[in-house]
C-alpha cells in the first residue's frame, strides 16, 4: 500500500545542512516540517531516514484519514510492515470507544510504542492533505504526548502546526523546521543542477545562479526551470508563493514538448492514485513503460518510487492534479469518465476496492460503484470506520439507494452509533425492501437491526410486539436461516426482543436454550457476549439462577481469552457486579464495579457507563454508603440522553431507593411514581415490575397501605405472567411486610411463608432493591415463628443482614459472633466453636470477658487497662491493649467486631451476641403479670455470669444479672401460687436453684410450697442443699428464715410421722 510505504531516495541530493538541523532538532522529541508543495520535504526526510539508517513507519495522511476509525485501521496496517511477527494487531476505533477516543487513542499509542524496534521514526507525510480536521490533531498531540522523546516523530505539511499542538511547540516538545529554512541556498541549487542536468551551459555558475534567483529556493521551481530551459523554452520566474498556478503554466510549457505517447501515458496513469508498471500498461497498451518511469525519477520529473513487494509509482501531487486537468482539457467529460472506468476496473481486479470505488463515482458509474461499496461494507463496519461507509453511500443519490436495499441496511448500520431513529428508519426501509424481493439474508439481518434500535436506546419498546410477530411471519417464509452466521445474530435478536418486550409470551421458551447455545458456542465473541447480558438479565428474574451462575463462569472465560475485546471484558466485569449484589455480596459488588468504571476510563470504552453507574448505586447503597450511592447516581443521571425513557425510568428508580435508605420518603415515593409511569410507558413488563415493587415498598414504610395493596394487586399478575418467580418472592415479601404493618399477623406469616418456600426453591438470598431493614424485619419475624430457619440464615448471612434496633435479643439470628457468658463460657463464630490453648488466647479472651463485664458499650480503654494490666501505665498500657485488641478482633474474625472511638470500646451489636444482653434485654421487655413472657426470661438465664471466675471487677455485672433472675423467678413462682398451681411454683423455683444455688430466697420459697403441700421430707432435703452449698462455698450457715423454716418442716414431719 503506497500509503504506508516511503518514497526511494536513490539518487537524491544530500542537503548535509538540513540533515544536521534534523539531527538537532530531533532531539527535543518530534519535528513539523513545514513549506509549499514542490519543496522538497518528502523527499529530504526519505534521504535522511536513509542517511541515518533509521527504519521508519510511514503514514501518508490524506483526506480520509479526518475519519479517525480510517486514521488508526491504516495506522495498524503500517505497524504490521514494520513488525510483522506480532501476531495481536492494534485495535480497532470500533464504536464502543466513539465516545473516548482520546482514551483509545493513548492506549493505542502506547501499544504503538511498544512494539517499534529500536531505531524506528514515526512518520507522517502530507498531514494538510486531512484538512482542518480537529478530531486528528487532536490525536496527533496526543500521539507525541506518548511517543515524544522515546520515539522520533517527523510530521510533514504544507501548513503550520494546528492550534492542538501549540502548548507542545512552546514547551519545546515539538521542533520547527519552516520554509525559510528549507529553501534552497545558491550552492544547493547549483549542486541540484549539476546533478540534473549535463548541459554545459546550463551547470555555468552565472547559469546556476539566475535559476536560483528565478526559483527562490523552490526546490520545483528549480526543476521546472530547468526543464524549461534545457527546451528552449522561455524564461520566467518561478517561486512558491502561488505554486499551483505556476507549476500548472511551467508544466504545460515542457508537457507540450513530450511525444505524444508520452502525454497519452501520462494522462492515462494520472488516473491512478498509485500504479505498478503492470497496471500502467494494461492501462495505456504501452510496453516497457518502466524504462520511461525510470527515467522520470532519475531525473527528478515528480515522480516517486516506492518500494512494494514490486515497485510502485506515484507522481507527486502537484503534477498529478496538473495532468488531470490537461486530461480533462484533451478528452472531454465522457472520455476522461470512460478512462476512469477503466483504471477503476484495474484497480478492482488488484484488490484496491477503495480506489476503485472512488474512481467509479467520479466517473458516475453508480452501478459498479454500488458493488464496490457493498463488497467493502462488512469490513468497513467491523473496523468501526461507519463514517467512511456512510459518506461513501451518501454520494449516491437517493434513486441509487432506493433501489438497492442493502445499501439501506449499511446506512442503519452505519446510524446505530450516531442516530438510533434513523438507524431504525433506514433497517425498516431495507426490511420491506428485502421481503418483498424475496431476500432471506437480508430481511433477518435488517429485521436484527431494528431490534438493535430499541435496545440501544432502551426508549419506547411498544412497537416490539409488532415486530416479533414479523419475526415469527419472516420464521414462516423463510423456515430454514441462510447461513449460520445470519442465524446466530436472528436468534440473539428475537430472545432479546422477548425479554424486553414480551416475557410473557410462549413463544420465548423455544428461544432461550438457542441463545444460551449461542452463548456458549457461538462464532462472534462479541455477539456470545450481548446474548450472555441478555440471559443475565433474565435468568435471575425467573428464579434460573444456577444456569445464571454457570454462564457467568464461561462468559468470564471468554472475556480472559487473548482474542477478548476490552467491550466483552467490560460487559463480564459489569454482570459480575450484579451477579454479586444477587448473591448479598454487596462488597465484592462494589469493587468489581468500580474495577468496571476504572477499567472503562482507562480502555476508552464507554458504551456501559450507565450500567456501571446503575451497579455502583446498588452496591454503594447496600454497603451504607448513601453519599457514594448519590454521587454515582448524579453521574449516571448526566449519562442518559435523550429518548432513553426507559433508562429514565431506571434512574428514577434507583433515586426512589436512594431516597427511601435516606429516611426521604416525600422524594422516594415522588420519584418511584415516576419510574412506574415511564415503564409503563415503554411497555416493558420486567421493568413495570421492578419500579413497582420498589414503589410498593415505599408506599408501605409512607403508611399508604391502601396505595400499596392495589399496587400490589396489580405487579403480582404481571409477575407470575412473565414466569418472573423473583418478583413473585417479592410480592409475597411485600404483602407480608404490608400485613403485619396493618396488625394481620395471621396474613403476615400465610405471605411470608410463601415468599421463603420461593426463596429455597429458586436459592434467592439477596433482593437487589429491598431497603436491607425491611428485609431484616421479615426475617426477624420468620425465626420469631420458626419459618425456613435455614433459608433465612442464608439470607442474612448473604445480605449480612443486621438485626432489627429492637431484637439484640433474637437468639435464632445467624450472629457472626455469639458469645454466652451465663454458666460457662463458651465462644463462636460464625457457628464454629472457637478452640484455643491455654496460654496463647488467654489475654484476648480476658479483655473479651472485662468488656462485657464492663458493659460492652463505650468502656473507657482505662478501665480495662487498669484492671487486666495493672502494672503498666501510660504509653505502656496503651500498647499492649492494641496488641491485645488485634488479637481479639483476629480471634472474632472481624475488625468491625470490636469498635474504638474516642477512646472507648465497644462490642458491635449489629455483629456480637452476648447472652447476658440478650437477658437483660427480655428482662426489661418482660410483662410482669404474663407467665409466659416470665418464663421466656427465666430460660435465658441457665447461671451465674462468668461463674467460673473469679475476679473482683466481675461481681458488679454478676450480682446485677443475678438480682434480675431471682426477681423474674420469684415473680413467676407467685403467680403460680397465686393461681393455686402449686407444681408449677415448685418447678419454677427448683429451676431458680439449680441455675442459681446460692440464691437462699428461692430455698426458701420452695421450702414454703413443700409445707403447703405437706411434702415435709422434700423441704427439708431442700433446707440440706442450700445448708451444704453455702457452707462449701461461702462458708457460712444459712439465715435465721430459714433455719426457722426447718424447723417448721421438721416438727411437721415429726407430727406426720407420730
């Protein structure tokens, strides 16, 4: 390709001067040469490469490459010549990156960089030929931001450098080399005619030095002049001020003086923008041309040589726009068209089909020109290079695009990236078109294509439905698809149409296993990748979420293979966030959502912002964070352009959540009507159910039951008719939570009980939008009433869940922590019961017990300090109960277990439960006048705190949880006698002893009932427990009460007996 290849510097003059100010200049990292046409600038740095033995990339810029998907396709096709082994091309400017291409553009740059042997300049030649195009220059300042100084850039124009690149020439990053300094000087111009020419006269000094003058250093000038002067022809001056004009009158002086063979050759290969002698003799009928083309460039004719795998001519642009014009003066409009063709045809026979193609529009051949752009559209498209491809068809008129479907089709292609409305105009247009013609191909692609339109937008679907029924009446007339290719693309296009639009329609079932084949073994990475979001979305809502699991292992398998494009990694990085917040894995969510939005800012590719924002917001809201929760919902609000209603309704959602965590109801409930409306709207059923579910939610914790309840009565028939048994879960979780808030209990549990029969069944254990309160409160009142114990641990310990403010005392809470200290002492986490030596645990687990001890809310760090390290003081103290404290929070598994502020510490309640505040907590709720709730209390307190211990600062919590005790037995036990149930008194208080038995009072009470129901014997084996207890223990004897009572007990005996 002539575009990427230098031109021959064989025999050119070496301008030492200029080659020395290169070798300066090049040192500050890149050079702009700039001067007239005809300077002589390629060909000066061609000679310097040379000189240098530099190899190079050269990039001859030209109109298209203001194209920038062209710009860096081209640009990749240059690296492969100059590194051929390296087997991953560059990427592509596909349009995932359209939206930050100056992203792209530096990684492309830097992967650039890293492939260019040592040694190699970067060169690009006629940078005016692109024009004012700002988007390029912008990538060229770029280009030197990462190459400057580690890799030679020369860039060659006839302009100054552009505006992009003026902070880099005034910080000296990028050299000057302007006309004035490439101008000829007098020796140069005569040593230039020396070697031009033998003719005595003409190398004379005088000679020599009036063709300087005339030319005033113009390298062309000089030629032409010469030229001119060697035929006799008459004098004239020749400078570059107005090259083109002038070149054009010196041009036609010496053309006129060529054979006629000649001018014929020259006319006819000017039609080319590049040619080999093979061409231009199948072109002009003339043998031997290269001999002619030779000497063309030995004698400095305008002509280059280029060094293809055969050599290739190209005549320098000031003569080839010269021979045009003479070719349209000689032959007219229709025979200059007829030799267009004809180079045209030559150009399509040698592959060149974008040449060919511009040759055949200029000469209005509209039928070749078509084929031409159709048989280069698959691959134009792929490279992202829509841009090109659209202009190109837009040259054509609208008759030509009328009758040829297909290039309606490209121009949707092409609008999908820019205009969704007209990307669907166009692909309707071609639809109807192809079916009417009978074109199977055809009509299923362009019949994709509209299904792309609504996707990408996520706007109104009502017109969905429509098309699926084209779908199945196309399924009809064409039973068996074209290729398999044609199949893959129809079969991710109808399943996504029935997710989006028609879940609840049959037909999606047959559709469902053909997309999760194509997922897992289609031939497009990237269509296999759309198919898996597809299946992502819809997996989890029908309660598949093992097959949802599964496909997300081998999607991330695809996404890690070397042929992975950074779209498919993004959009695996993207499921996976959600996949986690599935799962209750909040955390985890959140930092592959943001690994998500790094990567996308680091690789350019942009196209999933929003849905990266959308998963920030859920992970940053279920990890308590509702200022990060806010700040990615601001950004994902300036993401969302116009016409995407449905993404609208998304965002309102996800601001109605947001609002709803904050304690904001006024706001969660204003926007959630507003995203149920805009769903409904769009006629998107699985939206219409989560925006309402979510609203339902907030309408509950408003106390606009009656609002909620229809709500409700509505989004459960969507729900079971989209098979959706997710948002049925949630409807039963809705109405349970709705019941119990209006005082139904019976209702509550029927609901609740449905909701987690669901959950086991389909392995729900998180709710990506359920406020994690309202969930913890449903699950509270399930272990209350023994519902699916092991679905609602599983729930919890997924969402880690923290218990409702007014329910420390829930025992059957899976606890990260649970910690009994009532009788002996035992330790668990995570249900797994601690073990520990006798020596390495034994300070961690002190500070353990003196925390509660002491309370285990907000305990002075001198409190404890005193008391376990009573021989340390100051900083002393203070280090080692840091020590100490990493040692407890390793032993409980969590940092967040044992919370410092301030100086105090604190036992998290949210993740620790100690039996003695469960106690204390039953104790304060108790009724005292309810046997029932008296015995819930008395069976939490199975004996002394910490009764193994010993030491002093244990008795204060001691004494207190003991008091409590006997007071709830004692008032237990009354009651019981109060209601004459005297067995149930004596029970009572024979618990209270063996739990307790230093508790002398309770001795005596149930001494009292063995009177009162003449069991004698029994009171005074009673009186003998508590004599041997407290002489062991305590060494003392028991009161004068109760010696007293036995001797009741023993004179009653006696009379029993006599």
């Amino acid at each position: 390709m002539i575009k990427l290849t230098p031109p021959a510097s064989d025999g050119v003059y070496p301008r030492r001067r200029l080659l020395k100010e290169l070798d300066r200049l090049r040192r500050q990292g890149a050079v702009w040469l700039a001067a007239p046409g005809g300077a002589g600038k390629t060909t000066l740095i061609a000679s310097y490469l040379k000189q240098r033995r530099l190899r190079c990339l050269w990039y001859q810029v030209d109109a298209g490459d203001a194209d920038l998907p062209s710009f860096f396709h081209h640009l990749s096709l240059a690296m492969r010549r100059v590194a051929p082994r390296r087997r991953r091309p560059l990427p592509q400017l596909t349009p995932e990156y359209f939206a930050d291409v100056d992203t792209f553009a530096r990684n492309f740059f830097r992967d650039l960089g890293g492939r260019l042997p040592a040694s190699t300049a970067l060169v690009f030649d006629d940078v005016h030929d692109a024009g004012a195009a700002q988007p390029l220059h912008r990538v060229l300042r770029i280009c030197l931001e990462e190459l400057g100084g580690l890799t030679p850039v020369i860039f060659i124009s006839r302009s100054d450098p552009p505006d992009a690149l003026a902070r880099l020439r005034m910080n000296g990053r990028l050299a000057y080399l302007d006309w004035q300094a490439l101008k000829l000087r007098e020796e140069e111009s005569r040593a230039l005619v020396r070697l031009m020419t033998s003719d005595t006269e003409l190398r004379s000094v005088a000679h020599s030095a009036r063709l300087h003058r005339e030319c005033d250093g113009w390298v062309a000038g000089l030629i032409l002049l010469l030229e001119n002067a060697g035929r006799g022809g008459k004098r004239g001056k020749a400078s570059a001020g107005s090259a083109q004009p002038l070149f054009d009158y010196f041009a036609a002086e010496i053309f006129a003086h060529r054979p006629e063979a000649v001018r014929e050759f020259l006319l006819l290969t000017a039609m080319f923008p590049a040619f080999t002698p093979v061409m231009a003799e199948r072109l002009t009928g003339q043998s031997r041309v290269r001999g002619l083309l030779e000497e063309m460039v030995s004698q400095h004719h305008f002509t280059e040589r280029h060094s293809e795998p055969q050599p290739t001519y190209q005549y320098h642009p000031l003569f080839r726009d010269f021979l045009r014009e003479q070719a349209l003066q000689t032959w007219g409009e229709a025979g200059r068209a007829t030799h267009l063709r004809a180079a045209a045809a030559i150009l399509e026979d040698g592959g060149q089909l974008e040449h060919a193609q511009a040759l055949y529009l200029e000469a209005t051949d509209i039928e070749a020109a078509t084929r031409i752009i159709l048989m280069r559209a698959p691959a134009l498209a792929a490279a992202g290079r829509t841009g090109v491809l659209d202009n190109v068809i837009a040259q054509l008129s609208d008759a030509a695009r009328v009758r040829e479907p297909w290039l309606q089709y490209w121009q949707g292609v092409c609008h999908l990236a820019t205009d969704l409305l007209a990307a669907r105009t166009c692909f309707e247009a071609a639809f109807r078109s192809f079916r009417g013609g009978g074109d199977a191909q055809g009509s299923y692609l362009a019949w994709a294509g509209i299904v792309d339109s609504f996707v990408f937008l996520w706007g109104d679907f009502t017109p969905m439905r429509q098309w699926i029924d084209e779908f199945d009446a196309l399924r009809r007339d064409f039973p068996k698809f074209p290729s398999r290719a044609v199949e893959e693309r129809a079969v991710y296009a109808i399943f996504t149409a029935h997710v989006f639009a028609a879940p609840e329609w049959d037909s999606i079932g047959k559709w469902v296993a053909r997309a999760e084949r194509l997922a897992r073994q289609g031939e497009d990475p990237s269509l296999r990748i759309m198919t898996v979001a597809s299946l992502a979305l819809y997996y989890p809502w029908v309660g598949q979420l093992q097959r949802f699991e599964t496909l997300m292992q081998a999607a991330a398998v695809l996404a890690r293979s070397e042929t992975a494009s950074p779209f498919a990694r993004l959009n695996v990085l993207s499921m996976q966030s959600r996949s986690s917040l599935l799962y209750g894995e909040a955390n985890v969510a959140r930092a592959v959502a943001e690994e998500a939005a790094a990567f996308a800012e680091s690789s350019g590719v942009r196209v999933l912002d929003r849905a990266i924002c959308a998963g920030l917001v859920y992970a940053c809201a279920h990890s308590n964070d509702i200022d990060g929760a806010r700040a990615a919902l601001e950004k994902y609000r300036g993401l969302i352009a116009p016409g995407m209603r449905l993404e609208e309704a998304l965002w309102s959602y996800l601001a109605s959540f947001v609002a709803l965590l904050s304690g904001n109801l006024h706001d969660a409930e204003a926007r959630g009507r507003h995203a149920v409306q805009l769903a409904r709207e769009c006629k998107v059923p699985f939206a219409i159910a989560v925006c309402s579910l979510s609203l339902v939610r907030v309408l509950i914790q408003s106390e606009r039951y009656d609002d909620a309840r229809a709500l409700l009565d509505e989004t459960l028939p969507l729900a079971r008719a989209i098979r959706s048994h997710l948002f049925e879960c949630e409807c039963a979780l809705s109405y349970a939570l709705l019941a119990r808030r209006e005082g139904d209990t019976d209702a509550s549990l029927k609901h609740l009980r449905r909701a987690l029969s669901l959950a086991q069944r389909h392995g729900f254990k998180a709710f990506v939008a359920v406020d994690p309160r309202l969930l913890s409160e449903l699950c509270s009142i399930a272990l209350e009433n023994k519902l699916s114990v092991s679905t609602v641990h599983e729930m919890i310990r997924a969402g880690r869940l923290a218990p409702p403010s007014d329910e420390g005392a829930l025992e059957g809470w899976p606890w990260p922590v649970r910690i009994r200290t009532l009788g002996s002492f035992d330790l668990r986490v995570r249900d797994e019961p601690v073990r520990f030596g006798p020596k390495t645990q034994k300070k961690p687990l002190e500070l353990l017990r003196a925390l509660i001890a002491f309370g285990g809310r907000e305990v002075l760090e001198e409190q404890l300090t005193e008391q376990l390290w009573p021989e340390s003081d100051g900083d002393a103290a203070h280090r080692v109960f840091d020590t100490t404290l990493h040692r407890l929070r390793k032993l409980l598994g969590s940092d967040q277990a044992v919370v410092v502020e301030g100086g105090r510490i604190t036992l998290n309640p949210q993740l620790v439960w100690v039996d003695a505040w469960a106690f204390e907590r039953e104790v304060e709720r108790a009724e005292p006048a309810d046997p029932s709730s008296l015995e819930r209390t008395i069976s939490l307190y199975p004996g002394a705190f910490l009764s193994r211990e010993s030491a002093a600062w244990m008795s204060p919590m001691r004494e207190r949880l003991r008091s409590m005790f006997l007071r709830a037995v004692e008032r237990l036990g009354r009651i019981h006698e109060a209601n004459g149930r005297m067995h149930d008194a004596l029970e009572c208080y024979r618990r209270g002893t063996e739990a307790d038995p230093l508790a002398e009072a309770l001795y005596c009470l149930l001494m009292l009932c063995y009177e009162q129901l003449n069991r004698h014997g029994e009171g005074l084996a009673t009186y003998e427990r508590l004599r041997a207890a407290l002489s062991s223990q305590l060494g003392v004897k028991p009161s004068r009460q109760s010696r007293e009572l036995q001797e009741r007990l023993r004179s009653a005996a006696s009379l029993a007996s006599a």
